[in-house]
C-alpha cells in the first residue's frame, strides 16, 4: 500500500510525545476448563462478528467424535522477517536500549516477550489453518522510540507499520484480510496504538494487548475486543522486610515515590493534577496517635521519623523495594496516563494498591475473575485526596492483614514467568472466555474497598444521612463545653439529627450567644452546694501543687455528675457529651438495646486516639483517683476516655453511695481529694466505667473502637476555610466518608490549628481561593476532559497547576541532527 502521506513533524512531537505515556501491569485470571476443540474445516471461512462463540461453531455430532489436541485458543505467532518485524533477540550486542527493553524502557518488554512465552505455551499453533487468533509480533514501540527525534520521523514510522500490514496482506491462506478481528497487536505502553498514525486505516478491528484502558482515548475498547494486560515489572522482588509474607505489624503507613509533574511536551496537564493534591494534602496530614503507635510497635525504626513516605526523590531500586514491602498503602496516582507501573509493584511487594485513578481498566476485570480486584485493593475518586487518606485512618491492622494475603497471594497471577503460568496464562484464559462467550462480562464500576460506594462530594452535610429513629426508652444528652461557638452548634446539631434524644441540656462556662431549643446552664450555676471558687479554695488547701486552671478542668467533671443525679432526667439515662465532639453520622449500634443494657465504649492505644500516656498505660492521675475513689484497679490497658458516655441513673447514685460511705463526707469533695497528679487529675468516663464494669457487668453492653470509629481532631487540622477553629461540612465530610462516627474538634490543641489551602479551594472559600478567583486561575483538575479525534491521542491544554514544573519551550520542529537517544523519563 502506498505510504499515507507525509505529516507535520510538530504533531509528531506534540502530539505523540506528550501522549498518555508510561506503564504499569495489573493482574489476570486462570483459565476456564477449555471447552471440547475441533479441527478447523479447510479452506477457513471468513471469520464471524467478533463476540461469537467461535470455538463452538461446530455441529453437535462432530463434537462427540472431536480429539482434544491442545487447549484453547490456539494462537499463531507469525514467523516475519526480522526487517519487517524488528524482532532482535534481547542479548545481541550493541542493541539500543529501546531495543534491548533496559534501563528506562524495561517496563515495556512485554512487546517481545509475549510472542517468546506464546510460541513456547500450549496454546501455540504453527499452522495457521488451525488457528483461532493470529499475533503480530511486530515491535512497534521499539521503532517509536527509534524515530522519535528524527525529522520525519512520524513518516518512518508510520511506513514501517504499513510495511508490516503489507507482509501480512501477502500471506498465505489470506487469513489477515478475511479474519482481522482475530489479530492480535501488542502495544506495551499509555501510548498504546496511537504510535501507528494510520491504525484507523489498517488495524481498527484488530485486538489490541497492552496496559492502558482508558475508554477516552478513543483507540482503546477494553470490555468489547482489547485485552487489557500487566505491564513488565521483572521478576518478584526479593523479601527484604521481616513483615512482607506475615501478619507483622508494618512500619510504613502509606508510601509513594514518583513525578509530581512532568516537564514532557504534552504533559501540562500530567497526572491530571493528582500528585500536586497529594503533595498538598500530605503537607498538612498527621497521622492519629493509635495509627502511629501501632507503626512504632512493628520494631521497625528506620521509618520511625516518616511512617508516610511522601517524595519525588529519587532512591535505588533496592531501597525502593524495601519501602514498599514495609507499607500498608501504596498510593497508585494516574501519571501520563490512567495505567501506572506501580500498582503491580505495588502486589509484588505485598503493599495493597490505592487507585487514584478514575479512567483505569485493570486487567481481567469481570464477574468471577480469579483476580478480584475489590478485595485486593482500593479505588477512590481522583477529587477527593483528603477524603483517601482520612479514610486509610479507618483501617484495623486485622483488616490490613487480610487483605494484605489476599494481595499476596494474587501477586504471581501478575508475573511475565513462563508460557504456561502467570500472566500469559491469565491472558490466555481470559481470551478463551471472551471469544467463547461473546463480549466481556464486566463487573459494575466501583470505588473504594469491596466495591463500597463513596459519598459523592456534591451531597450536603448532615442531610445526606438518614437520622436515627428514635430509642424506645428515654435518653437525655447532657453536653459540656467551655463556650458557646460554632463547635458547640455543630455538636448540638448533630445530637439532635442522629440520636433524636428527649431533651438536650448544656453546661457552659458563658452561654452569651446561645439561641437554641436546648437549654443552657452556666458554670457558676451549676452546682450551688460546692461553687467553682470553693472547688479552687479546697484543691490549694488539699493540693497546692495543682494550678488553679486545672481545677477547674476537674470542677466541669463534677457538674457532670451533679446534672446527671438531677430528678429533672426522671431516671432517665444520660448521654453525657463533650460539647468539643461532633457526631457524623448514626450509631452503627443502639445506645440502649432491647434489654436496658447501655453502649460503653472502651479504647486501646493502637485501635482509637483515646489518651494513654507514652508508654502506652491509662495516665496515672487517671489510675490513682479511680483506685482511691472505688477500692478497685481501673484496666491499665483500656481506656473509656472517649468523649462520651451512657450513664445509667440508678448505677449512677451506687458509684457516688459507694464514694460516700469510703470517705465520709460529700462525694464531690471526695473527688476533689482524690486527686494525686497535677496534670491528669481524674477522670470522670474511667470512674464510672471501672465501676460498671466491675459492681454492674450486666446492665452494660461493652463496645470496642472498632466497632464505633473516632477520630481525635482532623488528620488534617482543625481551621476551615477562613483560617477560624470551625468544623466545616467538607471536613465533617471527610470524616464521614473515612468511616468514622465522630470526630472532637479540640481548639485547645494549638498543633492541630493549621491551614491546609487545597481543601479550601475545594469548597470555593479561603484567601487562596479568592486571590485565585481574582487572577481567574482554574487548577489543573478542572480541565474538562477533550475526547481525541482520528489524530493520536494528546492530553487537553490546561494551565500551569498551582506549583509549576520546571519551564519548557512551546513545541517546536525539531532541529536539523537529532541528538543522541536516552531512556524514557518513567511515569513512576
């Protein structure tokens, strides 16, 4: 055929060059029982619509006398001329790199390898006349790399693919021009068929093999004809973590290493701005303080000052390795196109893979895969970078081990290691399947884990939960804040939507401000028999080393118990609740179940923030007062200081009997003694705890926090939009789509009152998104997506992200010589 014609060589450096670039693998399924085979009648026919069950075609009596010679397909590698096919054995000397698939081009071997591991597989046939598909082993990405500088070297390059076209037009048996939907095309990179500019003229019905899915592109049709398959990873690492294969505790939270931008032409708009908003958000994330003692109880201390490895510095590949079998997560953004490398690394390290990417087809995707790819993994929305790694926070290490074996264990269906094994054999079921049974049976899209939906962001906060029907029995709230401000109203509001309880009481050191149904009582007028200088006075003469401050932090625990006691609640129990707390959604359990018995929630260090000390021990001013108070031992391993408890009225007045008759005088003066440390003075929640526990284990329902999910401050501080100490809808939205019940907004901490300007451009308020409206910037994710036409497939135009990459010149001809050829920059 007559070459198509020359082209612009800016296109070629445009629009080629900046395609969706670099690679990444994914995994695939064993093979269904191969269905009974048949000889081919001679001469073949012409090939049926693609989707039919050709491997059945035959009557059923010539079946029951058919002989199983091989399984199904069987595939025929055409024997080219090495000057048409460009099939250079991989060891020869002096071989470019891009010929030889080393250094930066190692991810792309699979455009030589498959054909090698096909002809050595079972499925192998040399006769085409008994073929069921055909493979090209034409290396077309090799010559890519191989024209790429060259002045016309779109025209080479487009010549080369027609020469190969031409070759196969000239074969015997006519099986190209009659059965092209029945040949295979390797494309081993995002580029994926767009090198060859006239593939719409040529191949557009052939399949197509290789890593990139993207439906967008407009080149690609992975759940119709095309095969989606992992890229080159090499062999499995080498084990070099203590907890790669067992249930240890990891020392790496979440870990990636890459290219936040890219300086390619074409690529302005790389990773469609993800990696910028994770750099952001992880500027401002902290991990909990039981996410981080359950990192430092791995032993493990070489990641001990960042247990979330966050960099584009480069490492060797060794140590490379190492982190990502010593993680839990490892985030897995888009780069110059929807597929990346990393998630296969990712499963052969054992780390389970994060997608952050919304246009991925993963490879063998469909209903009974043996490659299940929700419970091996995590899909989140590309926008929602801070609601990702709140929601990592929900994760139990039990649940991370679990899934980390099923990682493991699906990681060698990902290797390139033999004709009859690993990948090839994955591909070579799932063309079986889907040749057998007509197009490929995809499963829903899904996003997070299990296929869980997430909550879209556009949704409004609290009215997109369902409130929680009202308890059967009686239920007050007694709520306990230090002023009246937009936490308290939260808190408040969010009692009322999702407990619904009989009335809400506040107790305020100042309620000027408060306009609501609840009433508010002050401090000073809570507790007329033992004021709140009295309580001051009698501390200086029992213990002068406490400071006056805190006094009056123990004097609010008093009141506590004092509104409880109260006749008003009619023998009701009491929700108590810390005014700074603010629930994000229903209860997943009733606070008083059918038979009376109340919810009391307990923590550990390494399962929720509730306080311990840095040994990991209930602090001992917690310890002591309970001890001295109730004659008994408080649990030195569990905590019930988490925000909130149910108290029962009638165990209630017992504990505070039981106090009197031990001191002999009022039990909020006996209180008041009790205390022996300066710092932790006593705690209300261990006090009646401890005593539930202990005198009345059967009218209380213990729950752990794994059951109930808190979180003690946002991983990602506590300003909203205007710099002020307020939990706003997009934070609270976080916390709801992490999974948690509630979150406590303590204003008090000063470490947890730091801005993080990314969200605030996501909710439009914030001065970094006004002086952005003001200069009418638009970040990179807001770029509509512009589907590509018959032209090969270059991203959209868009502007600079917030933190530009290196500077570049506009595209240009390219110059006269070009200049020596180097490795690909890698997406990773």
């Amino acid at each position: 055929m007559p070459h198509t014609g020359a082209m612009p060589v800016m296109l070629f450096t445009f629009g080629i060059f900046g395609l969706l670039g670099r690679a990444g693998a994914e995994t695939s399924p064993t093979p269904s029982a191969p269905p009974p085979t048949l000889p081919p009648p001679s001469p073949p026919p012409p090939a049926p619509p693609h989707g039919t069950a050709r491997f059945l075609a035959d009557p059923p009596a010539t079946l029951a006398t058919a002989t199983v010679e091989k399984p199904r397909p069987r595939v025929h590698v055409y024997d080219m001329p090495q000057s048409v096919s460009f099939e250079f054995n991989m060891s020869q000397p002096r071989l470019k790199p891009y010929e030889s698939y080393t250094d930066g081009y190692r991810q792309y071997r699979t455009e030589a390898l498959i054909p090698e591991l096909v002809r050595a597989s079972a499925q192998y046939e040399p006769d085409p006349k008994q073929a069921d598909l055909f493979l090209v082993p034409f290396r077309g990405l090799a010559r890519f790399y191989k024209h790429r500088y060259q002045p016309d070297g779109l025209n080479d390059l487009d010549a080369e693919f027609t020469a190969a076209v031409r070759w196969l037009e000239a074969q015997p048996g006519d099986f190209f021009r009659s059965r092209p939907k029945d040949h295979m095309w390797i494309f081993a990179s995002g580029r994926g068929v767009s090198i060859f500019p006239s593939w719409r003229k040529h191949i557009a019905d052939c399949i197509f093999i290789g890593p990139e899915g993207d439906e967008r592109t407009g080149w690609v049709a992975p759940h119709v004809k095309d095969v989606i398959v992992p890229g080159f990873i090499g062999p499995p690492p080498i084990a070099q973590s203590a907890a790669f294969e067992s249930q240890a505790v990891r020392p790496i939270f979440a870990h990636f290493r890459g290219s936040y931008t890219s300086a390619r032409s074409g690529e302005e708009n790389f990773s469609e701005g993800v990696r910028l908003a994770l750099v952001r958000a992880t500027t401002a994330f902290r991990l909990p303080r039981h996410i981080m003692a359950r990192k430092l109880s791995s032993g493990v201390y070489e990641y001990k000052a960042s247990p979330f490895i966050m960099s584009n510095a480069s490492v060797d590949p060794k140590a490379y390795s190492r982190e990502m079998q010593n993680a839990d997560f490892c985030l897995c953004p888009m780069g110059s196109s929807s597929w990346t490398a990393r998630v296969y690394a990712a499963i052969a390290s054992g780390c389970i893979p994060v997608l952050l990417s919304d246009h991925i087809s993963l490879p063998f995707d469909y209903a009974g895969s043996p490659v299940d790819w929700r419970r091996i993994s995590i899909k989140w929305p590309q926008r929602d970078v801070a609601g990702l790694l709140t929601y990592l926070c929900s994760w139990s290490e039990a649940d991370i081990v679990a899934t980390r074996a099923r990682v493991i264990h699906t990681a060698p269906l990902l290797h390139w290691d033999g004709p009859d094994s690993g990948a090839l054999a994955q591909m070579m079921g799932y063309l079986t399947r889907n040749l057998t049974r007509g197009a490929e049976e995809t499963t829903p899209a899904w996003w997070g884990r299990d296929g869980l939906p997430v909550a879209p962001a556009a949704i409004p906060f609290p009215s997109a939960l369902p409130p929680q029907p009202p308890s059967a029995r009686p239920l007050d709230v007694l709520v306990m804040a230090k002023e009246v401000g937009c936490v308290l109203k939260a808190s408040v509001r969010a009692l009322r939507d999702h407990v619904r309880p009989r009335k809400i009481h506040i107790i305020a050191d100042r309620c000027n401000g408060w306009y609501g149904p609840a009433a508010c009582t002050e401090t000073r007028d809570g507790m007329p028999e033992l004021s709140l200088d009295g309580a001051k006075e009698l501390m200086a003469e029992l213990h002068p080393e406490v400071p006056a401050e805190r006094t009056g932090w123990v004097y609010q625990q008093l009141l506590k118990f004092k509104s409880a006691l109260l006749p008003d609640h009619g023998g009701a129990n009491v929700l108590v609740w810390d005014g700074d707390t603010v629930l994000t959604r229903p209860f997943p359990l009733p606070l008083i179940d059918d038979r009376g018995k109340a919810v009391l929630l307990q923590g550990t260090r390494y399962d929720s923030p509730a306080y311990f000390d840095r040994s990991g021990a209930l602090p001992v001013g917690y310890f002591e007062s309970t001890r001295k108070l109730l004659g008994a031992n408080p649990p030195v391993n569990t905590s019930y200081v988490v925000q909130w408890q149910v108290w029962e009225h009638a165990i209630l007045k017992d504990m505070t009997r039981l106090i009197e008759s031990r001191f002999r005088e009022p039990w909020y003066r006996a209180m008041l003694r009790s205390v022996s440390d300066a710092s932790t003075g006593l705690s209300e929640y261990t006090l009646y705890g401890t005593y539930a526990t202990q005198r009345h284990a059967e009218r209380i329902r213990i729950a752990s926090s794994s059951e109930i999910l808190w979180l003690r401050d946002h991983p990602f501080g506590l300003l909203d939009g205007e710099g002020a100490c307020c939990p706003s809808q997009e934070r609270l939205r976080d916390i709801v789509r992490g999974g948690f019940n509630y979150v406590s907004w303590e204003c008090s901490h000063e470490s947890e009152l730091r801005q993080l300007p990314e969200l605030w451009d996501r909710a439009g308020t914030g001065p970094l998104a006004r002086r952005r409206l003001d200069e009418s910037y638009a970040p990179p994710s807001a770029v509509p997506y512009a589907p590509p036409s018959a032209a090969p497939y270059a991203p959209p135009p868009s502007p600079p992200p917030p933190s530009p990459p290196p500077s570049t010149p506009p595209p240009s001809p390219p110059p006269p010589s070009p200049p020596p050829p180097s490795p690909p920059r890698s997406e990773e």
